[in-house]
C-alpha cells in the first residue's frame, strides 16, 4: 500500500478508538515499518476518498502481475482509472506486485 502524504501528525487532532486485539495485531503486522496508525489513516482516507467521488489512481499498469476476467457482483471502482465498475458488467481482477487482488476495468490494460 503507498503511503498518502498528508498533515504532520503534531498538526493532526487525537482520537480514541477501540479495537479488538486481534484486528490491533493484525494491522500491526501488515503495516510493518509504516505503523498501524498511518496505515489506518490510509485506509480511512481511502474509503472516504472512494465514498465522496475524490479517487485518486493508486496503481498503475506496472503495479499489475497478471489479471483474470470477472464479472462485478458489486460497485467496485478500477484502481488504474478510477472508472465505476457495475454490477453485472465485466471487470478484470488484477494481481499486484504485493500480492493483492484489485478491480480493474476492462480497458485500464489496453494499449
């Protein structure tokens, strides 16, 4: 997951939140040297990011080891071109470099 550069954290508001230990350990664990506070920043700007209509690209075609054909049973959005995917319609699921399976629309691997 790439880092999103955002406000220094002295500049940043505190905020209590309670997790379970296990989900504590596991964001631990895959936020590695980043931390697990940063990384769930990350993933709360995302969400709000893909909610809000404000998606920015987070890979591109170099990201991708290989892709499969799918069919969307859910809104997703591809992750290259920041196209909405519907449900029902036909989408690729591409495979990352760190091993995360992410929607892609059809054409993001054109050309």
């Amino acid at each position: 997951m790439h880092a999103i550069a955002r406000t220094p954290t002295t500049d940043m508001e505190v905020t209590s939140i309670r997790l379970e230990r296990e989900l504590k350990d596991k964001l631990k664990q895959l936020a590695g040297n980043q931390g697990y506070q940063a990384l769930i920043r990350d993933i709360l700007w995302n969400y709000v990011q893909q909610k809000s209509g404000e998606w920015k690209p987070r890979f591109s075609k170099a990201d991708i080891r290989a892709s499969i054909s799918a069919t969307a049973h859910q809104e997703e959005r591809c992750v290259i071109t920041g196209r909405l995917i519907l449900p029902q319609q036909p989408m690729l699921l591409g495979l990352t470099k760190t091993g995360d399976m992410v929607p892609l629309s059809i054409e993001s691997l054109a050309g």
